[in-house]
C-alpha cells in the first residue's frame, strides 16, 4: 500500500483535517460578526445622535442634529454572543439535522442485525467508540457517516444498499465510512457546509438590506446601504463560490482516503471494490437527495443526477472524485486491471 495511506499517513491526515475544521470555525466566525456588526450599524447600534444650536445670521437660532458613529462594548458583546451561540447551536445539533433531512430512522430491528453487528466489528477495528447505525428506507444503494466527533457519530445505510450488497461489499462499505469517523473528517465537512450556507444566507440578507437602505431618506444610511449591498455582492460572486470550491476539494480528499482506509481496516481490498462496482452501475438515484448533505454520501446523488451537465469547469464544485478513479486505485492493490470491471459477489436480495 501506498505510504500516503499508512499509519503515518492517517495521523497526518488527521492533524491536517484538525487544523482545517478550527480554520474554518475562525474564519466562520469572523465572516459572520463582521456581517452582523454591519447590521448593528445600519440600524442604529453604533450611532448616537449629536445635536448642536448655530446661529443662523438672520436674527435666530436653530438646533442641528446628525448622527454620529460610536464604538459601544455592549453591541460588539452582544454580536459576539449572538455569533457563538449560533455555531455552537449548529455544530452540536449538525449531525441531527443531517440524519433528519435524510430521512434516517434508527436500525433498530432484527433484519438489521447484521448491518448491526459488521458496525460494531469495524468500529473495533479502528479502535473507536460504536456509532449509532441508521437506516433510509430508499432503493438507491448508498451510506454516509455523520457526527461531530467518534463519540458522537451515526452510520447511515439505505435499504438499496443492504438489498445488493454482499457480506463482504457491505462489510467494505461499512469499513469505509467508519473510516470517516476514523479520519476525523465528518466535522471538517459539516462545518464547510455550515460556512457555505451561511455565506450564502447572509450574502442575500445584505443585498436585501442594502437596497432597502438605498431608497430612505436619510443619507447616511443611504451610503451605508450601498456599501452593505456591494458587500453581498461581492459575497455572491466570490466567497460562495470559494466556499463551494472549498467544500468540493475538501470532501473528494476525504472520499479518496476513506477508500484507502477502508482497506486498512478490512485487510482486502475486494469488498469496496466490488461494492463500488455495483454503485457505478447501478442507476438508481435517492429519492429526496438534500443538496445540504450531499456531499456525505458514498456516492454523490446530486452528482449521479447531473452527469450530463458536468463539464471539465462543473467537475471542479463536485464532492466525490469519479467511481472510475477510485475503483480503479482499488484494483490497483488487488493486481487487478483497472480499466476492467468483475469478478463481483450476487446480490444477496436481503429485505
């Protein structure tokens, strides 16, 4: 196996995914308390009214008032705590929201006792606490770990995939996302997705305000308006792009090693193989596919359904790096030609 995959190799991996869940998280953070003391400022957090009497040269006087911007502790405190309160909201309740768009319910009964019990040998394989398992009851063969760390992580399987996948291509599949609990990556991909949306929210909110702003009377509002309304833009057209671009580098990284780590866990390299083989042929697409956590998925949904219209440019926002590639590393270490397909297991037609 390639020196990139071993032990050293994971380790590095999981400092670099590390590093990279707190630089988002900071840079989350800022982006968002610049934004909401722009919003403070706008209506009125920073200003103070600051009225003086002149005289007018005609034999009266006159009171002027105008205001005036003021730092107030008070209202940066205020954004910050209202900033924190968001990300630690989100973070903690992430892998809820991802197994609630999902549609997942838990694998409680007997037909998913082996699904149970493969979860429960990989989870020891790699020395980590067992995750809950879940199960969506969609034919379109797929699975997707989410969490915010191993002790609070779910493996997530549709039924397609329980009813085409051998023991073994589903031990395989298991391996491999218990691989992204293993890497430490399923918190680097939900807070990229935190960012992204929240880039994306708060770059349409200022555009709104900042055209609302432009048309009152007041002329310093009016100014500041235009200047919240080109920094909307300005989000639109090149950090929620980045923010994409981001998400996409970040998620086909992880894809890549989790198949690598996968067979680490397993020892064999057929199992994955055969299973990705399977879903490259399978055509069968979810059902309700989330765009929120597409990205998550063995297999991206969004990806499968827009194949057509992914050019070279297109290929650069997807989450997941082609089957081909990755089945083709696989039977690389199996001596296998990589540009052919098979042997493969029989469906099993579990229920």
């Amino acid at each position: 196996m390639d020196d990139r995959h071993g032990a050293a190799g994971f380790v590095g991996e999981q400092r670099f995914n590390r590093r990279a869940t707190v630089v988002i998280l900071i840079g989350t953070f800022a982006l968002l308390l610049v934004v909401a003391n722009l919003l403070a400022f706008v209506f009125g957090g920073y200003l103070t009214d600051r009225c003086e009497t002149l005289d007018s040269g005609y034999g009266y006087r006159y009171r002027s008032c105008s205001s005036v911007a003021v730092f107030r502790p008070g209202v940066l405190l205020g954004t910050v705590a209202v900033v924190v309160v968001y990300l630690a909201l989100a973070y903690l309740l992430s892998g809820r929201a991802a197994l609630s768009l999902s549609h997942a319910h838990p694998a409680d009964g007997p037909e998913y006792a082996e699904l149970r019990d493969l979860v429960t040998q990989m989870a020891i394989a790699a020395g980590l606490p067992e995750p809950k398992v879940y199960v969506v009851d969609d034919p379109a063969p797929n699975a997707f770990a989410t969490g915010r760390n191993p002790k609070h992580a779910a493996i997530t399987v549709t039924t397609g995939l329980l009813a085409r996948m051998s023991h073994r291509e589903l031990r395989g599949v298991i391996a491999h996302e218990m691989s992204h609990v293993r890497n430490r990556d399923i918190a680097i991909t939900t807070l990229a997705v935190l960012a992204v949306g929240v880039i994306a929210v708060l770059a349409q909110i200022a555009l709104r305000i900042g055209l609302w702003t432009r048309f009152t009377r007041n002329r310093n509002a009016g100014a500041v308006g235009l200047v919240i309304a080109l920094l909307g833009l300005v989000l639109y057209l090149f950090a929620v792009p980045a923010g994409l671009l981001l998400k996409a580098a970040l998620s086909r990284r992880r894809e890549t090693l989790a198949d690598a780590t996968a067979i680490e866990l397993t020892r064999e390299p057929a199992g994955l193989r055969s299973a990705l083989e399977k879903l490259e042929a399978d055509q069968t697409v979810l059902a309700r596919p989330s765009p929120a956590v597409a990205h998550l998925w063995i297999e991206s949904p969004l990806e499968r359904k827009e194949a057509g219209l992914s050019g070279s440019i297109g290929r650069l926002f997807d989450t997941h790096p082609p089957l081909a590639d990755r089945i083709a590393m696989l039977r690389g270490y199996e001596g296998l030609d990589p540009a052919a397909r098979g042997p493969n297991d029989p469906y099993p037609g579990r229920a």
